[in-house]
C-alpha cells in the first residue's frame, strides 16, 4: 500500500491511516480497502499498486474504468443504500454487513457509524472469514473516532491530495 501524506493530520486521522494500512498489509487477498461517508464521499483509501500488473491483464479485455478507489466507494455507497433500503422493507433492522462473492473476487461491506462504511475488495481465494473478522476489528476501533470533524478532516486531506494543495 502507498500511503498517502498523514502530515498535518490530527492524531486520530493518522490513527485511522494506520489502522487501514495494518488492514490491507496484514490480511491476505485484500485487494483494497475504501472508507465511505454515509452520503457516499470517500474519506479513506488502500492503494492496491501490489496488484498493477494483474489488474492490467484483466482490464485490457474490459473498457471503462477498474480498481480506483473511486470505483470502491462508489460501489460500496450503492450496495450500503441497496442494503438499508431492503432492511427497512423487510424491517429486520439495520444492516451490520454485506458480502458478494464473484467469480474473480468478493466484496465485503460492513457499517462502521452514523452510515459510514467499510468497503474491502477481495481475491477470489481470499478466506472470507478472516476478512470478516479484521473488518469487524477495524470498525470496533474506527467508529468511535469518526466524528463529523474527523470525516470533513479526512474529506479535506483527499482533497488536497488529488489537487496536490498543501494542507
């Protein structure tokens, strides 16, 4: 994982880099990781450059955009939105987490707070429980310190680093 700049960050946004960094390097057949607001911004993000060269081979058969972390948060925002619509039709509740498994891959999304979600591409060979269990460990440990100051910090810093603007 390439980590973006935590310099100027609070204590508490370089905590939640760290945490996802452990998350992605320490868990097998992570391919990458996306924290998403509950209006569906992108506050945190894995850079999967370990994988460039497979998913090279495997996008030059498709068109269109594949493996941004943009990609992720979208399709974790449009699967946590599908999810709750679904949970109060049936009303069972709120939804705790998602997963879709593929042929070349799975999916994983888990609530972390206020709406926030973890979103995790995984490898098709990953061990589905032991990513479960990591994402359940890294929400336990994010979702106290994702407070709306913290988002709008981490909002801004991914701003400024798609901009390249100094913090």
């Amino acid at each position: 994982m390439t980590a973006p700049s935590t310099v100027g960050l609070s204590s508490e946004a370089r905590n939640l880099h760290w945490l996802l960094s452990n998350l992605v390097e320490e868990v097998p057949g992570i391919r990458s990781v996306a924290v998403v607001s509950s209006d569906g911004l992108l506050l945190l993000s894995s850079d999967d450059s370990h994988n460039d060269g497979a998913r090279d081979a495997r996008s030059a058969k498709r068109t269109g955009p594949r493996g941004s972390a943009a990609d992720l948060a979208t399709v974790v925002s449009g699967i946590g939105s599908l999810t709750v619509g679904a949970s109060k039709l049936m009303d069972f509740g709120p939804v705790k987490h998602t997963m879709v498994a593929m042929d070349e891959g799975s999916l994983f999304v888990m609530a972390i707070s206020d709406g926030s979600l973890l979103g995790v591409h995984g490898s098709a060979d990953c061990d589905m429980s032991v990513v479960a269990y990591h994402m359940a460990l890294f929400v336990g440990r994010a979702g106290h310190v994702l407070t709306p100051e913290l988002r709008s910090e981490l909002r801004q810093s991914l701003e400024n680093e798609s901009t390249g603007s100094p913090r």
